[in-house]
C-alpha cells in the first residue's frame, strides 16, 4: 500500500473506518487488522463485495433479522486464546463459562442467519451451530447461560463437597476457639480435594472439546465476517456505496463522495458536490482556481480507491478501476521534512520512493501528486512538473496530479478543471459579502458558491486566473489589484 497512516487520515480513509460500527469484539478485529486486497486475490474481494451489496439491498426488508443477529453478537467476548488452548486442558471455571455462552449465541444465531442467507443469496459466511461441543459444556441441557459443575459429575467431586458441607454446618454451631480452629483445618483439606476434583473435570471437559477447536475458531471467523458485512453495507447505504466494476487500466468514477469533507460541510450547513473524473493510464492533469478543490478531488478519489482495496464498496454513482496493486500519494504531509529536508527537497524524496515502489509492485499502481512541487519557484516549479508529467504518462500507472502551473496539461492523456468561479455571479457575491458585514467572512461566501466540480477540458487549456477575482470579492487595496 506504501500509504502512511497520516495519510490514511489525511483522505477521509481513517474517518471512514473509525465509523464502521461492529456489534462484537470479533467484527472490532476485523476493522482493528484491516485486510488490503492484491491484484491475484480479486475473486475473493469480489465474493465480498457482492455480499455487502446483498446486505446493503436488503438492509430494509430484513431490519429485524440484521438487528436480530447484531443483537446476538453484542454479548460476546473474544475468547480465541482460551478456544486454542482446549488441548492444554487448561480453562478456569470463567472460561468454560464465556465458551459456553459464546456457543450459546452460536446456537441462537444459526436459524436467523441461515433464513438471512435464504433471503439476501450471501455467499461463503455461515455460523453453524455447534451442538456437539455445547452437550460436552452443558450435559444437562439447560441451556443457562452459566457454568457450573455438578456434584454428580463424579463420586470424588461429591464426596468433596458433601464432606465440606458436613465440616461447615459444623464450624457454624461450634463455640470453642481450638475446635474451631481444627474444624477450619478440616475444611480446608476437602476444599482443597474439591479444588482438585473440580480442575481434573475441567480438564476432560477441555480434552473433549478439543477436537471441536478449528469449528469453533471457524465459527469466529465468520462472526468477524458477518459482523464487518452488515457495517460496511450500512455505511455504503450512509454515503452511497456502489458495485464497482474491475478495469484492467483505466478509472472512471461518477459523483464520488468523501464523508469526511461532505459530514464537516454538513455541519456548516454546506453541501459537498461529487466528483466525477476518469483517468487512463498515464497521466491525468486536475487544474482549477486556488479554492477551487482540486485537492479534495484527489485525496476523494485516493479514498475511493483505497476502500475497494480494503474490502468496502466505493462511495459514488458509478465506479470502474482496477484492482491497484498500490495506492501512492505525494502531498503536503511531508514526514521526510523531519530528515531536515525543505518542503521541496522533501516531495522529491517521496516522489522517488513512489515511482520505485510502483515499479516494485503487482499489477497498476496508482500514483497521486498534490501540487507537486510547489514548494521551489514558479518557473523552475513549473518545468519540473512538466518533465515529472511527461514521465508518468509514459508509465504503466494510473498518475493524477493537481497543479495551478500552466503548459502541465498538454503534456498529459487526460485534463480535468475544477469549474470554481466559471459560473459565480461576481456581483451578486460582492453583495453578500458587502451584506454579511462581518458576521459571514467572504471567504465562505465565496465557497458557499464555488462550483468544486471537475469537467473535462479540452485542448491545451491553461490554469483559470481565478485568483485576481478572489483578491478582489475579499477587498484586497485597489492600488494593489491595479498593479496586479
């Protein structure tokens, strides 16, 4: 993957995950070791992805039975290390008793999932109950949700435990301090035979679920399943997840969403508009104005692509790309500026590691560059990411890369602009910003009506000059917008 984690968190991809909500602590660990699919395993992210939609589709009709079964795993505890540890024969009473809820639950469970299964058409999770192993923890077949050894289990437990009882009805009536004392003595050794009686049943039961350890274990696994199925489809109906179609090169995604970015407009009482882009391999150049979005657009669709790497459906109307076998981005967080490096000195540094990573990796890589080079001077800025363009397109990668330099766009396959201010009724924003008086700044007001969609320009376009017009909506001194 190569992504750091401030990275993750810097697209949207953390913030995503940390909303998946997963009922038992075997869906936690799913989310907590989350699994990045290769290019050779794309028949499995496919089964999965096909299951989420099923769940997605069907999370209305079936409410009470996907409410059901999360109710059902909420109880449980991760007992896996005790569950591996039935051959040592070693489980304390709390044990046995987590176990034997745990296949409790199981057993609650396997109907309600096998009528979801009849109904949604999942494929490859099931939760059988595990009848056998439960009559070895619960003989009696009382179905309680306690453990607790009988006195029958074997003569030697009952004569235990029928000698302490005798010894304390005893201890309880006797008034002299020396017989006391004697009688405690007493009790200690039956409890101390109790005690060991008590751990050589344990222990049998143990040996005798043993065999039962991969059913169990299975069992878990596809609780985890289970449980990150039902949050993924949840979240995918949240923020409009779709099937996503597999490309042997190209991108094309239709109204992409970030939640991160469109849940913190939300609460602004602003709305996030969607973007659409489609990349070929090689190079494809997102122009636009300062404000203009171009670097939502990009770390929308790191985002976007990273989840259907991890198992999740995308967040858009249409999705098709390929399976990456990296997900590689260079932008502003610059780690390496802690080598002692410059901004500048530092994207280089990353943008090496990149290009020889992606050449390392299975499959297309895709490469992101967030206005690369912008930490040097404007002219040299602009030759480098000219030369740096011209490099990817010739790669076998899918590269996009925001910049404000002109002559960067004719150089690459594909050119999309951020539509920014092509649309804006400059006087009537200059109005409101007039109007706000100082309670609104201008500089929200004029995103208020920023237009962050990307479309697809055509010919050798150069970068809008948005920025004269900015300057003067946020009352920069008139000598200076003069001068300018």
């Amino acid at each position: 993957m190569a992504m750091t984690f401030s990275q993750q968190e810097n697209i949207g991809f953390r913030y995503v995950i940390n909303s998946l909500s997963c009922s038992s602590p075997y869906g936690q660990a799913r989310v907590s070791k989350l699994r990045f699919f290769d290019p050779n395993e794309i028949d499995e992210l496919k089964t999965q992805l096909s299951n989420v939609c099923r769940v997605k589709d069907t999370l209305t009709t079936l409410s009470f039975e996907y409410g059901r079964l999360q109710r059902l795993m909420m109880p449980m505890k991760d007992i896996r290390r005790s569950v591996m540890n039935l051959s040592e024969g070693a489980l304390s009473e709390l044990e046995l008793f987590e176990l034997k809820r745990f296949l409790l639950q199981t057993e609650l469970i396997a109907p309600v999932l096998e009528d979801v299964i009849a109904k949604a058409h999942i494929e490859g999770i099931a939760i059988p109950a595990q009848t056998e192993a439960l009559k070895i923890i619960d003989p009696e077949g009382s179905r309680a949700a306690t453990f607790f050894i009988a006195d029958n289990a074997s003569p030697e437990l009952k004569q235990a435990r029928r000698e302490k009882r005798e010894i304390e009805e005893l201890i309880r009536k006797e008034t002299d301090s020396a017989e006391r004392a004697r009688l405690m003595a007493l009790r200690s050794a039956a409890a101390g035979k109790e005690d060991a009686e008590e751990r050589r049943i344990r222990r049998e039961i143990c040996l005798s679920l043993a065999p039962y350890t991969d059913a169990i274990i299975d069992c878990m696994d596809n609780v985890a399943e289970l449980d990150f199925t039902i949050a993924r489809a949840e979240i995918a109906v949240r923020y409009g997840g779709v099937m996503p179609h597999f490309s042997d090169g190209p991108v094309e995604m239709e109204d992409m969403v970030n939640p991160r970015v469109a849940d913190a407009l939300f609460e602004r009482e602003r709305h996030f508009t969607p973007v659409s882009l489609s990349a070929p391999v090689g190079a494809t150049v997102i122009t636009g104005a300062n404000m203009g979005g171009k670097s939502v657009a990009l770390k929308t669709l790191a985002l976007n692509a990273m989840l259907v790497k991890a198992g999740m459906l995308p967040f858009a109307k249409y999705a098709k790309l390929p399976l990456f076998g990296g997900i590689f981005i260079v932008s502003e967080d610059l780690e390496d500026m802690d080598r002692g490096l410059s901004s500048f000195g530092a994207e280089i540094v990353q943008f090496n590691e990149v290009e020889q990573a992606a050449a390392q990796t299975e499959g297309i890589s895709l490469i992101l560059l967030d206005e690369f080079a912008r930490g040097t001077n404007p002219e040299e800025g602009a030759m480098i990411v000219r030369a740096v363009t011209r490099y990817l397109d010739k790669q076998p990668s899918v590269s996009v890369l925001t910049t404000h330099y002109d002559g960067v766009a004719a150089l690459a396959s594909a050119h999309f602009e951020v539509k920014g201010l092509k649309d804006m009724d400059m006087a009537k924003v200059a109005e409101e910003i007039a109007a706000s008086d100082g309670h609104i700044k201008g500089a929200d007001i004029i995103a208020s009506h920023m237009n962050y969609g990307l479309y697809r320009a055509q010919g050798a376009e150069s970068c809008p000059r948005d920025a004269r017009n900015i300057c003067a909506l946020l009352a920069l001194k008139d000598e200076i917008l003069k001068d300018i």
